[in-house]
C-alpha cells in the first residue's frame, strides 16, 4: 500500500516511473511497462490535478523509442508515434485512473482490476490482428489458385 501512496501527482519519482519503466519495456519487453502506468493511474484516481497530463505525456514519450527501435521511415515514425504514444499512454493511465475511482478503498484491488481489462484488451485486439492475417493469406492464396 505504502508504493501506491508514495506514486502521487507530485512526486517525482512518479514521473521517473513514467519515463524510465515503459523506456526500459522497449527494449526489455518482460518490463511491467502498462502495470506501471495503470498502478500510476490508480494512484492518482482522486487527483484532479493538471500535472496528470505531463505523467501522460512522460508514459507516452516510451512508445517513441518503440518505434524508433523499429526502423520506420520519418515520415511514417512521425504519424504513427503520435497517435499510438497518445493511445496507450491515456488508455492505460486512464483504465488505471477509473479502477482506482472505483476501488478507492482497495486500491490493490483496483490496479488488479484495471490490469485484467487491459490484457482484456490486449487479447481481442492480438485475436482480431491474427484472424485479418489469416483471411488475407487465404484470399492471396484464392487468388493465386
């Protein structure tokens, strides 16, 4: 209980976590890089505090490094670093920030929560990714036949 406590807007070791824990997950994927996010998230569910952006921000900086470690071309690195930084950074901090509201009392209940509905997540959306790579490798083969 004592970690969730010390993880508060203000604290800069919230901000360390941010950066340095999904940076790390980039190049160490066994890294918790989304349940830290979500536990930050937890941690300031009943925060309205505006720094909540800059812990966004600092979560999404990470997925930068995961597409510059990719390869992409700039101009392809630009648009696609944009929009899945913002994505994953506000999906994770924000499902961490409403299991957090919701279980404010049992907040260890509420990250373990928040952390199922993002592997939830996960699931359907690597389910849905693989069923379009076999429908589209059955319809070049069709079209090759």
């Amino acid at each position: 209980m004592n970690v969730l406590t010390s993880l508060q807007v203000g604290s800069p070791i919230s901000y360390l976590i941010a950066i340095i824990v999904p940076a790390l997950d980039a190049v160490f994927p066994v890294l918790p890089s989304e349940t830290a996010v979500i536990a930050l998230g937890v941690a300031t569910a009943g925060s309205a505090d505006p720094r909540i952006a800059l812990l966004v921000a600092c979560a999404a900086a990470a997925v930068t490094l995961s597409c510059g470690l990719v390869g992409y071309s700039r101009r392809r690195f630009v648009a696609a670093t944009a929009v899945a930084a913002v994505i994953w950074a506000c999906y994770a901090f924000f499902i961490g920030r409403l299991g957090g509201k919701a279980f404010e009392d049992q907040p260890w209940i509420g990250l373990g929560v928040a952390f199922g509905i993002t592997v939830a997540v996960s699931a359907v959306i690597e389910a849905v990714r693989r069923i379009r790579a076999v429908l589209t490798r059955t319809r070049a083969s069709h079209r090759t036949s």
